[in-house]
C-alpha cells in the first residue's frame, strides 16, 4: 500500500527523476529555504519501503505560497493516481503550514519533472488565470475541512432529510447564537 510522508531535502538530493535525471545538488537554494522555513521541502509517496513518487516545494515570492519545483511518478506505478495524491498531501500539509496557494509551471508533455502536463495540473484542481503563467491552486477550496462537512449535515438535516433525534434533540454542539 502507497503512503504520504513529509518529504526533506537530506531524501530529495539522493533521488534522481525517473524521467528527466534530473538530482539537486545539496545546498540548492530553494531547498534550503523550505528546509529551514517549512522543516520539510515537499512530500513523497513509499511503497513497500521504496519512494515511487515526490512533489517537491519551495516557498513561493509573495507570503502564503508554495511554488512546485517537481514532481514525479516512478513509471512501473504510474496510472494508479499516484500523482493525484501526491498533489492532495501536499496540499493538506501546505494547509497546516498555513499557506493559501501552490503554484506550478505546466508543460504541454511530461518531458521534464519541474513542468506537469498543463491537463493534469487541470485534473487536480488548478487553474491558469488568464494573466498568469503559473497555474494555481486555491488550498481553502481544494481541502474541504470537517467544518464544511458539519454544515451541510446541518442544511440536511434542516432540509428534513431524515429523522430527528429522540426528544427532539437537533445537535451535541451548543451555539454562541442560541439557534
């Protein structure tokens, strides 16, 4: 079974692309500033003890980013979704790192690991602003939150969409608001 870790620079240097060859040096720039300021530089996907896939990260120019730098699939996994959750770990750990966006340069092939096929980048979520070159992805939408999730139980259950509790008891959680 795959599994999402946090990803850091000490893994990444030792992991050349499967695609491109591509391996960072030790000390890349970009890699030092989301080690030292994230504690991490992306996330990567194991199975049975073997990376089989990365999406790495760096701090974005403006507060509250996350810039994509690359991303992979071992190709003997490819085609299993792999990518799709590489791109929702990263997300979600960008989220509890209080970030607000990741950006990625999109690519009209795979030819290399830093630029996705612009029409993946579109299947998980992001979006290429018309002004841009960097394709977004708007982490208060992509991850729904438990919260969201109690308020449509809420409109459900005020829609009439099933039972009421016994003695007429609509939620545990008591409101500030008194409804």
């Amino acid at each position: 079974m795959a599994r999402i870790s946090p990803l850091v620079a000490a893994e990444l240097i030792e992991l050349p692309c499967p695609y491109c060859g591509r391996q960072l040096p030790a000390g890349t720039d970009w890699l030092v500033a989301a080690q030292s300021q994230w504690g991490r530089c992306g996330v990567k996907l194991s199975q049975d003890g073997q990376v089989v896939g990365i999406l790495a990260l760096a701090p974005g120019e403006e507060r509250g980013q996350g810039l994509v730098k690359a991303i992979w699939v071992r190709p003997e996994v490819s085609g299993r979704g792999y990518g799709r959750q590489l791109v929702q770990g990263a997300a979600a750990d960008m989220v509890r790192l209080k970030l607000d966006v990741l950006l990625a340069a999109g690519g009209r092939t795979h030819l290399a690991c830093a630029t996705p096929p612009s029409e993946f980048l579109a299947a998980v979520g992001f979006v290429r602003p018309a002004d841009s070159r960097l394709w977004r992805l708007e982490l208060h939408r992509a991850v729904l939150e438990r919260s969201g999730l109690g308020l449509l139980g809420r409109l459900l259950r005020g829609l009439g969409s099933g039972p009421e509790p016994a003695g007429g008891a609509v939620s545990s959680h008591a409101t500030r608001s008194g409804r």
